[in-house]
C-alpha cells in the first residue's frame, strides 16, 4: 500500500470527518430511507432515489477516508532537522521575484490542501518546485499567466498552535 504523507493535525481532522460521517451522516440516511419507504411505492418516490444518492456519496467518502487513514504516515515538522531546507510541513515564506509580493505556504498532504488557508499540497506544482531547497533559492514555477519566479525567503518549521 502506498503510503500518504500527512501532517498530525491533518491526520486528525481526517479522523473527525470519518468518525462524524460514519456517526452522524450515515445514520441520518439510514433513518432518512427508512422514512421514504413507509411512504409507499419507492419506484417513483423522489425521496427515496435522494436519500439512496446521499447513501452512496457517504459510502464513497467513507471508503476515501478509511483508505487516507490506513495509508497515512503523519509527518511531524517539528520532530525533523531544522536546517533550513524545504520539507514537508515546513511554511515557506516565497517572495516574487518580479513583483515583489509576498506569500506565506505551508506544504501538506493532498487531503489537507487549502489555499484559502494558505495550504498547499507538496506534491501541486509549486510544492514539487521547493521541496528540497533551501532559504535564499530561487524556484520558477509554471502559472496560468505565464511562469513565475519564487525567492524562498524563510523557511520556518511550525507546529499547528504557532501557524498564523
């Protein structure tokens, strides 16, 4: 089996959404098909087909989950050798070579990404550019408007609690 690099609280929000899913969100359609079929003939029963629907969407979520658990190997950045190389975990503070905007990543595990929040996948285009690189580097990375250049600025090994 493949193994998935995760971060701890990664790992642990994973947990979460498979325990709420099995928990809450399974049990709810279970009650919810039951409800449809004391309605009568579900072969033209819309809520019915809905909640089957719901049932096979949770089903394949909670597979997904169950396999990103089983196949997780949690990364701790704050157990690995601060030398100032990209790892996974690590946040990385990437100035724009040409514009001179700043940006602020932190690597994670594909489940984990968000780049709302700042997160990005080590394995998404820019990620796969800095891992391994280290402070004052610089990484051209292909963008929809054309390639851009990256300047690692910082690289800063931080638990979740020191995260901003």
């Amino acid at each position: 089996m493949n193994r998935h690099p995760i971060t701890p609280e990664g790992y642990q929000a994973v947990e979460k959404e498979l325990r709420h899913q099995k928990e809450v969100v399974r049990l709810s359609i279970v009650r919810d098909i039951e409800e449809a079929r004391a309605h009568g003939d579900i072969s033209e029963n819309s809520e019915y087909e809905d909640a089957k629907e719901r049932q096979s969407l949770c089903e394949a979520r909670i597979a997904f989950l169950e396999n990103v658990v089983a196949s997780a190997e949690i990364i701790d950045v704050k157990k690995l050798p601060q030398n100032g190389r990209v790892v996974f975990g690590t946040t990385v503070i990437l100035e724009d070579v040409d514009s001179g905007e700043e940006r602020r990543w932190r690597l994670v595990g594909e489940t984990e990404s968000d780049v709302e929040a700042g997160k990005i996948s080590f394995r998404a285009p820019l990620g796969r550019a800095l891992i391994g690189k280290e402070e004052g580097a610089e990484v051209e990375v292909p963008a929809p408007g054309g390639k851009r250049r990256w300047e690692i600025v910082e690289v800063l090994y931080l638990g979740p609690d020191e995260q901003e």
